[in-house]
C-alpha cells in the first residue's frame, strides 16, 4: 500500500490475513495471532519433532515424561461444544511406591469472562454470572471432578482497579448467595468447591477480605482462607493457577497511578489458566480468550516424593526465621550489612 509517497510492504500468513491484520485481532480479543493459547500456535506453526522439544522446555516432564492427556465422558464435551467454553484434561503421575498406592485426586480449575455489560445492575450482572457458570460446573461434575476452584472474585468484575468503592457492594458473607449458589452444585455432584469471594466480615465490623469459601462435598462450609500465593516446587504442591478472560469495560474513566491517561478498562484478561506440579511440570494452558474448564488428575504421592527429594523443610531454621522477623518488626531494627573493614581505610 501507499502512504505520504512512501511503500510500505504489508506481507501476508498462511490465513490470508496480513500481518497488521493479525496483529490488530490479537491485540483486540487476546489471541495469539489468531490462535488461543501459545501451545496451540507452536503446534500448528513447527515440525512435531521440533514441538516436542519446545513443549518440554515449557512444560517440563512429569516422572521424566510429558503429561497424559485424559479422555472425558461425552456429556462433559457436549456441554463444551454447546456453550463454547475450552476443555482440556490431564494426568499428572508419581513414582510408584511399594508401600502406597496411587492418591488420585481429580480438579477442576475454571475461569471465566463477565456475561453483561459493567453498566447493568449488580443484580443481573451477578445472576448472569450465575448461569454462564452453570453448564462449566456441570461438566465438571459429569467428568468426575472431586474439587473445583472458580477464579478470584468470579461473582463479578474485577472493579478494584476503579478505586469506585460502590462495586463493594458485590461483597458478601461467606454464607451469602454465591455460595448459596454453588452448595446445590457440591451436593448433587458429590465435589468440594473453592469459592474465592469479596467477603464482607459481618461479624468484625464488615471489613473486606479476599476470601476463599471452602464448600464441602455435602454442601457444608468447612471453612475460609484468606489468602497468601503459593508456589508449587517451593512448597511440594500442586498449584492451580487461574486468571479471568475478556476485556471489562467500566462506566467510569479510571487512571493506573501511573501518569498515563485515564481509560475505562484495565486492559485484557488473558485466561492461560493451568496446573503446576512440584516437580516443575505444567499442563498446556487454557484458552486466552474463552471461557474454560481444566481438569487433572493430581497424585499426592509426587508432593511427598519431591519433598524427600529436594529437603527443602528438611534444612529449614524456622526458629531462626521466626527470630528475624520478629526483630524486623520493631522500630529500632537495622539489617544486617557484612562488609570489608579494609574497604573503609582512607588511601
């Protein structure tokens, strides 16, 4: 094409598209040149020798080997294909034992876009929600998923970047209807659900907290974290890690603290939800723009074994961190700086 006299040479991919084209797509509905995950486009894009090396650079081996996919009932895949969400399934194995057999457990990770428009009211959005969860979670449950974790905050959108404080008003009690919502789902499924609200602390002056509700699998709260992030190798377990999809657009233009101008969304949500075990083996990722629902099949035996593999609690001095951090906390602490006494000596 021409521009101010000037060529410009535009080239073209395989799909017709130009490379300006694709990028603008991408950069607009959170792709990757058009595919939905990185794992999708090194696929479609190397040689399957040259893939399989790549795939294990990225996702490490699980037991010196890739992970297993997992062949799910039919009713789990009709419910992805009817309500257009992503659904992929994986094994991640452990040695095996001579005193132990095989801990499976079965998880579901999802995530998920908001289903109206930031200016609805509170009521719809939240009850929109509700039911563009609700085949995701029933296939989940048709797959034999033992716990199912939703994504940070999911009963709403992610309004915190605003600073508005009338988004607070999605906050509720760890009983609330959110929960209320997903006990039917643990019961009739038989399955433990995360459920990561905005909590409203009813009985300590409504105070804020993120929380996640832990709903047993008859229904029954067992209890509430108010959480700090984990890490899978650090600590020998097994993490999920989910992240929202979309672009969420809010009423009000908002500034990032950052000097740039205001602008009414906080960019897009990339999804790329995926499991890691602590071995540093990872699933694929989920799409970066749809819906989805990962599913694994964990065995606890690896947390053990990585456990007696790397010592890491082993070789730890938790009386000393305890010391330390108590003395960091008072005001007359200075850290401790070990230097070259020569180093000071005037030439």
């Amino acid at each position: 094409m021409e521009s101010n006299g000037e060529k410009a040479v535009v080239s073209s991919s395989e799909n017709g598209k130009s490379e300006t084209e694709t990028a603008e797509s991408s950069s607009k509905d959170g792709s990757i040149c058009g595919f939905d995950s990185l794992h999708h486009l090194l696929q479609e894009s190397l040689s399957p020798p040259l893939f399989q090396e790549v795939s294990r650079l990225l996702l490490g081996l699980n037991c010196g080997k890739s992970l297993e996919t997992i062949a799910l009932p039919e009713p789990a895949g009709a419910l992805s294909s009817k309500h257009d969400f992503d659904l992929q399934a994986y094994s991640f194995r452990a040695d095996k034992e001579s005193l132990r057999g095989p801990r499976l457990v079965r998880v579901g990770l999802v995530q998920n876009g908001i289903a109206l428009p930031t200016t609805a009211p509170f009521s719809d959005q939240k009850r929109a929600i509700f039911q563009k969860l609700t085949p995701i979670i029933e296939a989940a449950g048709a797959s034999g998923v033992n716990i199912i974790c939703l994504q940070e905050a999911w009963m709403m959108p992610f309004a915190f970047c605003t600073r508005e404080k009338r988004w607070c008003e999605f906050a509720e009690p760890i009983d609330g209807e959110s929960t209320e919502f997903l006990q039917e789902f643990a019961r009739k499924y038989n399955m433990v659900i995360i459920n990561p609200i905005l909590e409203r602390d009813i009985k300590h002056g409504e105070t804020l907290w993120n929380t996640a509700v832990i709903i047993g699998n008859h229904g029954n709260i067992i209890g509430k974290h108010r959480k700090a992030r984990n890490a899978a190798i650090a600590n020998s377990y097994f993490v999920g890690s989910i992240n929202r999809v979309g672009t969420e657009v809010f009423p009000n233009p908002f500034t990032s603290g950052d000097g740039k101008p205001q602008h009414a969304d906080f960019g897009h949500f990339y999804g790329s939800s995926h499991f890691s075990a602590p071995d540093a083996s990872c699933t694929p990722s989920l799409s970066r723009y749809k819906d989805g629902l990962m599913v694994s099949d964990l065995d606890l035996n690896l947390c053990r074994q990585l456990k007696d593999k790397w010592g890491f609690r082993m070789t730890a001095r938790y009386e000393m961190y305890s010391y330390l951090l108590a003395r960091y906390v008072k005001p007359d602490f200075e850290p401790q700086v070990i230097s070259d006494p020569l180093l000071r000596r005037s030439t």
